[in-house]
C-alpha cells in the first residue's frame, strides 16, 4: 500500500509541475557589441511586454550596441531602438543562429529564446531554453564523439543534477549558467551525436539527491590523476557524497599526466611574491617537493601556500604535482586535469567500456546517492 501510494504521488507530481527552462548566458567574456541573428522557424520580436513584429525563417537582424541602447536592423534597412528585447520562437523544433561581429566569431546554433539586454560595455545576451535540450548540448559540448551510451548516460544525470543545483550562480548578471567551463561548456545545440539525444532521453528529468531528496554538487572534471579529491579538502565545503577515492580507471586517460618547466629564478621570484623567505642556497634538490597522495600545501623552509593557489597562478592542468630541481631548473611532473572533485570523466569513460552500468559509475564517484525525478526536485523547492 506504501509503495503503491508513493508512485500515485510521485505520477501526481510529474504531471503538475511545470515544464523547467534555464537560462543560459552566451558569449559570456566576449564584450559582444554587434551580433547577426538569424532565424531557422519563425520568431516573434517583443520590446517589454510589446510584440513588435515577426522574423520569418531566414530573414536575418542585425544587433549593434549604439549609444546604450540596441539597435535593430532589419533586412529592409529599417533601424529601431531598444533597451531590452526577446526573440520568442514560435516553432518548438526551431532555432537560430548567432553570429557574433564584433568580436568576430563563426556563427552557432541554439534552440529556444534569445533575450538582448544591454549593459554598459556589451550586448548580454541569453538564451532561454527547456532543460532537457540544454542537458543534450552539454553533453555533446563536454564529450565531443564519445559514442558510449553508458557514459552519455553518466554524463547527462550529472549535466542536469549540476543545471538544478546552481540556479542562481550567476544571478547579479540576470542568467543562471554561462556558456563556459566556470559552469559547463555549452557550445549549440546538440547537433552531430544521435547517441547522445538517447541517453538524455533515457535518463530524462534524472537527477542526484541524497535520501533526503536534496539535490547533490555534481562536481566533475577531466582526470584526477588517479585519486579524486574532497569537497571538503578542495573547497572547505562539507558534503558526504564528495569524499576522496581511489580511481584505477583513468591512469590511461589522455589527460592523466602532464609536465612543466620552470627555471629555479623564477619560482623563487614567484615564492619571495608570495611572501616565503627564501635563503640563496643553489644547491640541487633544495626545491624538491613530493606528492604520492594528494595534499592541500605547498610547503619550504617554514612557509607554506595553498596548491590550489599554485594552480591557478601558473595555469596548471591539476594541484597534485610534485617538484625535481636539476640545476638552475624545475621539473613539475603532475597528475590529472582539473579540480579532482566528483565525478572523473576519463575514469568513467574506462569503466563504461569495461562494462560497467551507468548507475554503478555514478555510485562509485558520489556516495550516498539516488536517482529523483528533477521536477519533484523542484515541486518540493521551498514556497512550491
């Protein structure tokens, strides 16, 4: 009787709650002043509230940032002024192209809506769109031809649980995710990969929570070097499904080890910058740093600097590196690619090609984990 209740519930709910839209900002970092959008469906052009008039299929408008306010030109030459608009598409199947002038970029596909918004230095620009065709160009964004269902699988649950769990990163801006790696890498519209349009189908409104149906941090990244990290270690953030493991899987991956050189003027430069005492011992090996197992500091001569800093200031692929001094130089020999927190996606490119379900990789990665319905997620928010 339980069991029957909750699945009544749990029908109840998915046909209440609405539909999920995100809403995604585009060419973020560009300082885009000038943009060609160009229509594949029919799209309505509003200013507020204002239907101002309707963009056929192929017609193309021209987007300029002139004097704090958009300029829209329209293929009959026709120049208007705006200080906001919304290109809403009337077609469920249709998208536009965007191509941006100014800078100059190739132009890209996207479905859903275009909203223009003008700021002091650039064109904001932010597509609306339904969550399940975001999940599906982030995925083929984030795994290219990879043709394993499994793994699309893996990736789309964590793509989805990741869009859910940060609604409001980048709120001051009026959007909720960027475009970029800072959250995921959304390049169009899924395009090129079938495979992939199956797994987001097969896996549709899935998403991670703990028990309490709180929806997880979906951390992932390229290659932990063959050790994940914690959320606590890497973010000082507690959370019971991002604890450290051991991962025999990524070892092979294409991004498992990298290397740096550095001469020995330079990182001691860049120490005394960062406040260490360095003496003027130039003997070999007085650098020499280890790390059989990831660690948090970087530490000589009584002073110490987060490795998570380190990273960031050189640009290297990982923090878990360790340090041979030959002579007057330094050489780094790394592990994995990335902030080492969550989800492995090398290694769960290896375990899925080992056989392993999508389920029994997710598991393996996050702790204490159950796959939700997203729109239970949603219906359960506080205030719904």
């Amino acid at each position: 009787m339980g069991r029957l209740l909750f699945v009544c519930i749990f029908s109840l709910l998915c046909q209440v709650a609405p539909g999920i839209n995100v809403r995604v900002g585009l060419l973020t970092g560009h300082n885009t002043t000038e943009i060609t959008f160009i229509p594949a469906g029919d799209y309505v052009l509003f200013s507020g509230d204002k239907k101002i008039r309707l963009i056929k299929t192929g017609d193309a408008l021209q987007l300029k940032l002139e004097n704090g306010s958009i300029a829209c030109y329209a293929v009959s030459g026709k120049k208007e002024k705006y200080r906001k608009i919304k290109l809403v598409s009337l077609d469920s199947e249709g998208f536009f192209r965007l191509k941006s002038i100014r800078p100059a970029m190739p132009a890209l596909p996207y479905q859903g809506h275009l909203e223009v918004v003008v700021t002091k230095l650039s064109l904001e620009l932010i597509n609306v769109l339904e969550l399940e065709r975001y999940v599906a160009a982030v995925v083929e964004s984030e795994t290219g031809d990879n043709l394993n269902g499994e793994f699309l699988k893996v990736q789309a649950v964590i793509a989805r649980t990741y869009a859910l769990a940060n609604p409001q990163r980048h709120k001051e801006e009026g959007f909720q995710l960027c475009d970029q790696v800072h959250c995921q890498a959304y390049h169009c519209r899924n395009r090129f990969n079938p495979e992939v349009a199956a797994a987001v189908e097969a896996t549709r409104n899935m998403v991670l929570t703990d028990s309490n149906l709180r929806i997880l941090k979906s951390a992932y990244h390229s290659n932990c070097g063959g050790e994940t990290m914690s959320a606590k270690d890497a973010w000082g953030m507690t959370d019971q499904s991002l604890v450290s493991i051991v991962d025999s899987f990524c070892s092979g991956g294409q991004h498992a080890l990298w290397t740096a050189v550095i001469p020995v003027h330079e990182w001691k430069d860049y120490l005394e910058k960062k406040k260490f005492v360095v003496d003027s011992l130039t003997t070999d090996s007085v650098y020499d740093f280890s790390q059989v197992h990831r660690l948090l500091k970087y530490r000589f001569g009584g002073n110490e600097i987060s490795l998570r800093t380190i990273r960031d200031d050189w640009k290297f692929r990982s923090s878990w590196f360790s340090i041979t001094q030959k002579n007057d130089t330094l050489y780094f020999s790394g592990r994995g690619f990335g902030h080492g927190v969550g989800l492995c996606q090398e290694g769960a490119m290896c375990m899925a090609e080992s056989g392993y379900s999508f389920m029994e990789i997710l598991s393996d990665y996050f702790h204490g984990i159950r796959l939700t319905d997203g729109n239970i997620v949603e219906y359960l928010k506080p205030g719904n």
